[in-house]
C-alpha cells in the first residue's frame, strides 16, 4: 500500500511540479538533444546496431543465458524470513520432562552466575522458570508453562557480531555443562515463530509405534552434518505412582475416592494453611510433606484417611499402589498423537536446502510407514509456504491487471508481448547478484523481484511507445527503432543508476540485503536488455530490415499487428531513406 501510494504521488508531481519546474528554472533555449554524440553514446550506438544486425544471435544468446539463470537459481538458497538484527538472545531451556521446578531453577541460576554476571558483552538479562518469557514481539515464540521448562532473554551489547559471538560462546558452555539438558540459543524471530528451522511431524494412532518411528526418522536428519540438536516435544518416559483405588473395601470402611485424592495432592503439592501480608501482599502459605517423604512410596502407603465413625485408615488398606512408566506430556494434531521431531543448523545452509538433501530419504521413509501412520513437514519450511501462498494466489490477478491496461494503452498483443518480454529475463540478474553475494531468496527479496517487474515493464512499455510514436511520424522502422533506442537511453540508464544507488546503504543490512542485491542485479541486466535485446526482439519480431548499402531499400514485412498506421502513406516514402552505416 505505502509503494502504490508513493507511486501515486510520484506520478502527479511529475505531470503537475516537474513541467511547472522546469519553465520556472530551465533557460528559455537549451541545447539540442541531435548534436555531436559523446563517448558513451557512439560505443552505445555501435553496439546497438550489432545486436539489431545480429538479431537472432542477440535473442538466441539471451534466452541461452536465461534457462542458465533458471539453473542458476537451483544454487540459490530459499530462506524463510530475514535473521534478525536485533541484540537479544533467547535461551529455552527443556529439562526431561519428570525434572522438579528446584532442578529447572539450579541450571538457570548457575548459567546466571557463571556466563552472565560479570560478561562485559551483555547489557541484562531477564529470566523465566517454569513459564516462557511474554510476548513483549509480536513474532515472539511463547511456550507453555512447565515445571522442567525455562527460558532466558539475554540482551547483548557491541552490535550484531559481538551478539554472534556471545551466542557461539553459550552454546559451547551450555553443550558442555548441561549435557542432559535440552538448550536452545536463538535469535528473535522475524517472521511467524516456528522455533526450530528443521521439523518433521510423525502421527499415529499407537503412542508406542509413533515413537519408534520417529527414532527411525531421527537417524535420517542426524545423517545431514548442517543439523544438531536433535530433540523431540515428548519423548522421555517418567516414573509415576499408579492408586488402584479397591473400591468395595473402601465403600465398607467409609472412604471415597474425593477423601483419597484430597490427602494425595495434600502430601504432594500441599495445601494453603494461611496467609501473611509481606507489604501490600498477601502470600499464601502452603503445607506439603518434606522432599523425602514426597519421593517414598512408603510413606503415601502409611498415609491416614478418615474413615466411617472417624476412624483412621491408612491409604495402603483402600488401595495398591505401584511404580509405572509413563508419558507425561502427549501432543496431538486432529487428536491423533503426534511427535514433532525438531533440529537446530549448525552452519550457514538455509533450512530449505537443508529439507531439500533430506526429502528423498524421507519420502522413502513415508511410503514404508504403516497405515494410519504419517509424516509431515514443519518448521519454518511449512510456515513459508503459508506466507507465501497469498503472494502467488494474487500475482495472476497482477499480472491480468498489467496486462489489461498496457493492452488498452498498446492496442496490439504483439507489442504487448515484447513490453513484457524483457521482465522474466530479468531472472538473469538476480541469479548474478544472489549467487556471489550468498544473499538466499526469501519472502523479502520475492517482493523486490515483484517490484522490479514493475520497473522493467515501465522502461519497455517507455522504449515501444517512443518507436510507435517515430513510425507514425513517418520514420522508416529501422531508423525509428535506432532513433528511439539512442533517444531513451539516457533517462532508462539515469532511471536504473539511480534505482541501484539508491539501494546501496541497506544491501549490507541484514533484513533488507537479499531484496538489494536481487533488485539491483535485475536493474542493472534488465536495463541493458531493455535498451539491446528488445530492440533486436522488435525488428525480429516485425521482420524489419535495414536498406542496402547501395541506397536500395529493402521491403518490409506488413505490420503483423495489423495497426492502422501501417496503411498510412507516410509510412511508404517515394525516395529512397538515408542509410544508417554501420561503424564497427
């Protein structure tokens, strides 16, 4: 919306200011634009007519070097969204899942105390035990409050290369020191927060085959040496107490299952007492048993219910309890259970190219699955072509839109062909500036190369409207095409220098670099096909030839058009035309 705006603007302030400045400043006579060439204009000129004379070579060279472009791109990186360029570090951290709050908090407090206290490259911290830091970005990724989960926002100082640092230096100390801990050092999100880049999903009706399977599909990513960290949502199996209330012995000694769930959760999690005011606070206070009795099962046995009459009765006399394995957490996706298995780069490789090595090797891994059985691709692949998709459902209505109004402007759906010719050659530039450059082709840079479309279709419809306008003047085709090429290029030239320019200061950003580099190599190779190879796809095109050395013009072709301007007399002069020689 602000680009269609600014555009709007731009437009009115060129037909309404611009004329009004330029009477207001200019002098009364200006020099002509037919005197003594420059330079750059006689080797332009010379060039020009070689590709005009050459035209098939000029187009067959051109489209040999686009289909290389298309090959090209397969080395060019895709990219979810741009890395931030913000200064803060976020750290989860994922204790197995039967780990005690006491446990979450020792790991972070000894990280505080030994990686963040004192470091002269961080500016502060904030810390979060049991829960997930509140979303203070809008693409912040919050996580659900557990007992074995904590996370850490770190806000660096010094720019973005001491943040690099500081997060390779946490990531060797935390993978050293907490080896059984799940610790993940990342930056913030741009886009939709999809945590880990790499994810696959695997679903199933039996909890027990999906996590087999997805051991089996763990393999398959740990083989790619760009990943590590490999971890699972829910994997890990925690030891639990199993109550098998006997039901008809405590019907007769009076106890219900309410009695023996109340003094359960009263040992273990405890029950508020009372409260004492600590300023204008009131915090409650909360009896439980002690850490040992809590982990004996001993002790739930010998614990006293009350029964009928008021009589004690221990837990042990109304129920058998025992030790079981179990899964704490169990996510599900259209309520069947689903483990998402998730991986962390360890390189500099895009997590498509990533999923790209990996797709054959899980392909074959899907179709061995059992019925019922399903894997599926997450993480920050799948969130792209979530984004995505409303960018390619809107560009055929675009591009019928554009092609509408250049066809009322061009009447003729051969001149819109060649107006829209030049603008997917544009690919060429864009892979010449990606490919060195090592900029990926993400979500921002796709909307410059839709912007750029914009721009070269813009100096294609100015280079065809300036020939057509010459041919109905009477000009001979092959001058007109010469004399309107030579005419706009110097403001098509000025137009892309100062479009590329302009694009210089934020190609080193971070965020905005792949949308300048891919802008700027499209400018510069889409404006030398505008001004070359779309003039020899014209007098290709029109099968227009230039006249013989001797003076002998030679016959055109009819217009394939079919235009009216090609029955008007002026367009068949009686002498013969000037020849325009060749200087090679």
């Amino acid at each position: 919306m602000v680009i269609a705006v600014s555009l709007i603007v731009s437009w009115i302030v060129a037909v309404l200011f611009t004329p009004l400045l330029g009477v207001t400043i200019l002098p009364a006579k200006m020099k002509g634009h037919h005197g003594e060439k420059g330079r750059l204009a006689q080797m332009f000129a010379r060039l020009l007519l070689v590709c005009m004379h050459h035209r098939w070579i000029t187009v067959g060279v051109t489209v040999a070097a686009f289909f290389v472009a298309l090959f090209g791109m397969t080395f060019v990186q895709q990219q979810f969204f741009p890395s931030s360029d913000r200064d803060e570090l976020v750290i989860d951290w994922n204790l197995p899942q039967n780990a005690s709050i006491a446990d979450t908090n020792a790991q972070m407090a000894r990280f505080e105390r030994e990686q963040l206290q004192g470091n002269g490259s961080v500016e502060h911290w904030s810390t979060y035990v049991g829960t997930g830091a509140p979303r203070f970005v809008l693409s912040f990724d919050v996580q659900t409050a557990n007992a074995w989960f904590g996370q850490q926002v770190v806000v660096t100082k010094g720019g973005i290369k001491a943040r690099d640092l500081v997060k390779a230096q946490f990531e060797e100390y935390l993978r050293k020191t907490f080896p059984g801990t799940d610790t993940y050092v990342k930056l913030l999100e741009v886009g939709p927060p999809v945590g880990r880049p790499v994810q696959y999903r695997v679903s199933g009706p039996d909890i027990a085959k999906v996590r087999d399977l997805s051991q089996e599909l763990a393999g398959i990513v740990r083989s790619n040496p760009d990943l590590g960290n490999v971890v699972f949502d829910w994997m890990e199996p925690a030891r639990v107490v199993k109550v098998d209330v006997l039901q008809d012995k405590a019907r007769q000694l009076g106890v219900t299952s309410e009695d023996i769930a109340t003094a359960v959760n009263s040992v273990l999690e405890g029950t508020p007492i009372t409260q004492v005011r600590d300023s204008i606070y009131l915090v409650n206070v909360t009896g439980r048993a002690t850490a040992v009795d809590r982990g004996s099962i001993d002790t739930l046995r010998d614990l006293q219910l009350t029964g009928q009459g008021g009589q004690s009765v221990p837990l042990g006399a109304v129920a058998n309890l025992r030790y079981e394995i179990e899964q704490p957490t169990i996510w599900r996706r259209a309520r069947i259970p689903t483990i998402t298995l998730k991986a962390g780069i360890v390189t500099n490789v895009q997590p498509k190219t990533i999923m790209d090595q990996l797709a054959p090797r899980v392909a074959e891994f899907g179709k061995e699955l059992p019925a019922g059985y399903s894997v599926a691709i997450g993480g920050s692949v799948e969130e792209s072509a979530k984004s995505q998709s409303p960018i390619v459902a809107v560009v055929p209505l675009m591009l019928f839109v554009m092609a509408t109004v250049l066809m009322i402007q061009l009447q003729s759906f051969h001149r819109l062909f060649l107006v829209f010719a030049v603008a997917p050659l544009a690919v060429i530039g864009v892979v010449m500036a990606m490919l060195p450059s090592g900029s990926p082709l993400g979500f921002v840079a796709i909307l410059g190369v839709l912007a750029l479309i914009g721009i070269l279709v813009r100096n294609s419809v100015i280079l065809i409207v300036q020939i057509e306008d010459l041919r109905k003047e009477g000009r001979p085709a092959w001058d007109a095409v010469v004399e309107a090429t030579e005419h706009r290029m110097r403001p098509i030239l000025l137009t892309a220098a100062a479009a590329s320019l302009a694009l210089i200061p934020i190609a080193r950003e971070i965020f905005w670099g792949p949308m300048a580099y891919a802008m700027m190599g499209g400018i510069i190779v889409g404006t030398l096909l505008t001004l070359l190879f779309l003039p020899a796809l014209y007098v290709a095109w029109f099968r227009i030839h230039p006249v013989h050395d001797d003076g002998r013009p030679m016959p055109e072709a009819v217009d394939p058009a079919h235009d009216t301007h090609s029955s008007n007399p002026t367009l068949a002069p009686a002498a013969p035309v000037p020849v325009l020689e060749t200087q090679i």
